[in-house]
C-alpha cells in the first residue's frame, strides 16, 4: 500500500515530524518555521545530510526521496505536495490529437 503524504499538519514548538517523501516533494512553512532535516546521503564514504530552515512563506523541494524529520522552530503549520508522476505531462498532449479530430467530424456533420 501507497502511503500518502500527510497535506496539511500543524506542529507544536519543539515537535518533530518523521515521514518519507519522494523525490520532488514540495514543503512549504505556511505558518511559523521548521527545520528540515533530509535523508542520509552518501558522497564517497562520507554520510551528509541536508538541513536547513524554512521560514513562514518559504518552500524547499527535496531532490532525493527518503525519510526526513520536520521540527518545528515555533508553533507551525507546513503544507506537502507529492510531485506528479512523469506521465502526467504527457496526457493532455496524447489527447490532443483525438479532440482536435472530434472537432473536425463535428464541423463536417460527420460521426466521430
């Protein structure tokens, strides 16, 4: 089973939130500041993390998908968006083509 993104959650101070986002997750501080503590991440044999703040009005899309801890800096409310997946572009421009016909047998009187 899929497990969703929570979209809204309000964190007291000093909570930390642990969920997993994919890659391309957007998280936006709606109210407050958070810290974003992102997955472990190995350069060489070096482990690194990112870690920044975001403050009320700021967003950060992650670039690696993995687990990652929200702590909240004040009383605060962040917002998620999981990134579309990759064919989600690709369908208007596929059903493009089949409503473009429609129109043309609709203007000639003839049936699609």
């Amino acid at each position: 089973m899929k497990q969703q993104l929570p979209q809204q959650i309000r964190l007291g101070k000093g909570r930390v939130l642990h969920m997993f986002m994919p890659a391309r997750t957007t998280i936006v501080a709606a109210d407050g500041g958070v810290r974003v503590t992102g997955p472990l991440m190995w350069i060489g044999e070096q482990a690194v993390q990112q870690d920044l703040v975001l403050r009320e009005g700021e967003a950060h899309v992650t670039q690696t998908a993995g687990w990652a801890a929200v702590t909240a800096i004040s009383c605060a409310e962040i917002r998620c968006f999981a990134p579309e997946p990759w064919y989600a572009a690709l369908i208007p421009r596929l059903l493009a083509p089949l409503s473009r016909r429609g129109t043309l047998l609709a203007g000639s009187g003839e049936q699609p």
